[in-house]
C-alpha cells in the first residue's frame, strides 16, 4: 500500500467514526471468532467458558455472513485456536474476494507449524490482499510458558512455526510476524526475558506488544500488573525493539495506545471515546454479534441477519451507552482506532504521549498498586 493509498484509507475510515448512529453500515474493522476450538489451557484467557464448543458457525453460515457485508478494510481473526480450523484459508479467501479485506491480524499459539503454513499460502494466493500479520502469544521463556498454557513444549513448537513462517517472508514480505505477552503481576521478568530472547532468535519479528490481562480470566487470582512496573516493563521492550520499531509502519501509535492504556487503567474510566459499534465489530464462533468484547452480544446470526442486528434498537441503545462513556477496557483492538481515526484524540494523545515515551515515569505518577480492568465479561484474547 503506497502513501495515497494510506491516506485515503484514513480519510475513509475516519468519515466511518462519524457515520449516523441509525445507520452506521459495515464496520470496516471486523472481529471474527473463526473457531472456539483450542489446544491449551492459558490461565489469563478471558474466552475460556466458551472453548471447544460444538455450535461454531458452518462455512456456509460465515459465507453469509460475508455476503450480507458491505466493505471490511481488515479482519481481526481469533479463537479458540484458529489456525485448528481447517478451512482457514478458504475462509480468509472469501473475505478477501467479497468484502474487499486488504490486511488480516491473526493471533495464534503457534503450535502448528505445517498447518499454519499451508493455510498462509492459500491466502497469500490473493493478490488484493496487502497485508498479514501473525502474532505469537507468548507470555514468557519456554519453561514459564509452557506451565502457563498448560501444555508440554508450547512454547519450542511455536518457535518452529516462527522459522516456518520467517522462510516464507523471505519469499513474501505481505508477510508479517509480530508477538504479543499479557502482563500480569507473576510474569513481568519473564517477559523482560522473553523481549530480548524474542530479539536476538527472531530476526524477521517485527513487533513485541505488550497488553494488560483484563476481563474473566481462567485463572481468577491472576491480577494485573503495578501500573509503574508495566511502564518501566514497556520502556524496555521498546529500546530493545527500537531498531525495527524504526521501519514499521503504525509504530508511531504505539505510545499513544500505551499512554491511554495506562491513564484508562489508573483512572478506571474512559478516556478516549471509544469508536466501538461505528468502526468495529465483534462476530463470535456460535454466531453471536456485539459492537465490542466488553458488551454483550445483541443477537445472533442463526437467527438474524448481520445488518438487521447491527441497525437494530438495541446495537443504537449501546452506541449511546459507550458514547456516554458508560464503560472503559484497555482493548488494542478498540483503543488503536478510537485513537487514530479520531483528529482531535490522536492530536490529544500525541501531546500527551510525547513526554511518556521520552522516560520510563511520564503519564503514571499516582498509578494505583495493580492494573485493574472495568467490567469483569470485557477484554481480548491474547
């Protein structure tokens, strides 16, 4: 995608963020739960009373859905595990083909490397898609990890799809490899740990995301990190990624999105209207529809249609709800586009955001003991 391209997709998705409530049409920003199938058992997930379930939604039932959409300028696939689903490909495919998706995001626990890999050539096979990016979860070095997700040699199986995935780039650079880690108060050395190793052993990673553990999680003692801990935790991260950081296009956000995540969590409230039901939406694997992970879901595809759920009376009541600022995550998900395709907020967060990313204390002074999180149902699977 070249600078106008950039640009015009801005243009557009920020007119998206203003759309008439009554009829906000498509959200170009997607959130599609492939599958509710998954081979481990991670203590932080939010998902967890909803895996391995056997309604998740048919080909044919997703193709509907596809058809019944306008256009979606990304698509945010999770799980369960969804590199398990065995038509991945022909599922991202058709997106691509209807809908006009030009990048996808891909969480996974990189247990399968030949899967992965195969589905990853099918949908590279589209020549209108830009970009895909997959995102390791990892939440320490291999013995932590693979304690934490409850399964023996997690984590030296995802670092086999990491090589696989890193030999196909060489061949496609559409091909993206970032990581992602979910601080909680037990695991933030080894993620420190974990950063630099990730650096030195993954040459084609581009990206190490780090995001605060929110919402029902498996494992409920787990609590959040101290706010300043985190932030000092960031500040290492970043200097040791700097240097690819430098070349990666949206890293300019990536302080802003830190900033907010952190003043959401201190202040437990709102900070940056959220753009949730206008720009994005949540689909999950049984068919259910919301506006955003945090909400519940307001019907469900087996028995409406997806525009009569988005349009109907009570996705409008939780647009009002959520402009009123009557509830607050710290969801990447939510917070990046409610922060970049929103003028005013993206000029405020940068102001605010310069002086953060200058020094490890700037923005948290006062931050309280742990990151608390708002409504207990709300988060992202990481």
């Amino acid at each position: 995608m070249n600078t106008w391209q950039r640009v015009e997709r801005h243009i557009r998705l920020t007119r998206q963020t203003y759309a008439p409530e009554r009829d906000p049409g498509t959200p170009p920003l997607l959130i599609l739960f492939i599958n509710s199938i998954c081979n481990q058992t991670c203590e932080h997930c939010f998902y967890w009373r909803h895996l391995n379930q056997p309604d998740d939604l048919t080909v044919d039932e997703l193709r509907g859905l596809s058809k019944s959409l306008g256009r979606v300028e990304t698509l945010n696939l999770s799980g369960g595990e969804p590199f398990l689903r065995k038509e991945f490909g022909d599922i991202c495919r058709m997106f691509i083909r209807n809908n006009g998706v030009r990048q996808i995001y891909v969480p996974t626990n990189g247990s399968f490397a030949d899967r992965t890999a195969s589905a990853l050539e099918q949908v590279l096979a589209e020549p209108g898609l830009d970009l895909f990016a997959v995102e390791f979860s990892l939440d320490g070095t291999a013995e932590f990890h693979d304690a934490f997700r409850g399964m023996k040699d997690a984590f030296n199986r995802a670092m086999a799809t990491y090589d696989a995935l890193a030999s196909m780039q060489r061949h496609d650079p559409r091909l993206r490899i970032h990581a992602i880690s979910t601080a909680t108060a037990t695991n933030l050395d080894e993620i420190r740990r974990l950063t630099r190793y990730l650096f030195d052993r993954c040459p084609a990673m581009d990206h190490h995301n780090l995001a605060l553990i929110r919402g029902d999680r498996k494992n409920p003692s787990l609590q959040g990190p101290a706010l300043a801990e985190y932030v000092q935790l960031y500040e290492e991260v970043r200097r040791v990624w700097a240097p690819r950081e430098a070349v990666r296009y949206g890293s300019y956000v990536e302080p802003m999105l830190q900033s907010a995540k952190i003043q959401t969590a201190r202040e437990q409230r709102m900070v940056v209207p959220c753009s949730a039901g206008l720009v994005t939406g949540v689909v999950y694997a049984n068919g259910d529809v919301s506006v955003c992970e945090t909400r519940p879901p307001i019907g469900n595809l087996r028995t409406q249609s997806f525009p009569e759920i988005w349009n109907s009376q009570a996705a409008r009541d939780l647009r009002r709800a959520i402009a009123a600022k009557e509830c607050y995550c710290t969801n990447e998900v939510f917070l990046w586009p409610s922060i970049v395709y929103r003028p005013s907020q993206l000029l405020r967060m940068a102001v605010r955001a310069a002086p953060w990313a200058q020094g490890p204390a700037g923005g948290v002074t006062g931050a309280p003991a742990s990151a608390g999180e708002g409504p207990p149902t709300g988060g992202s699977r990481a």
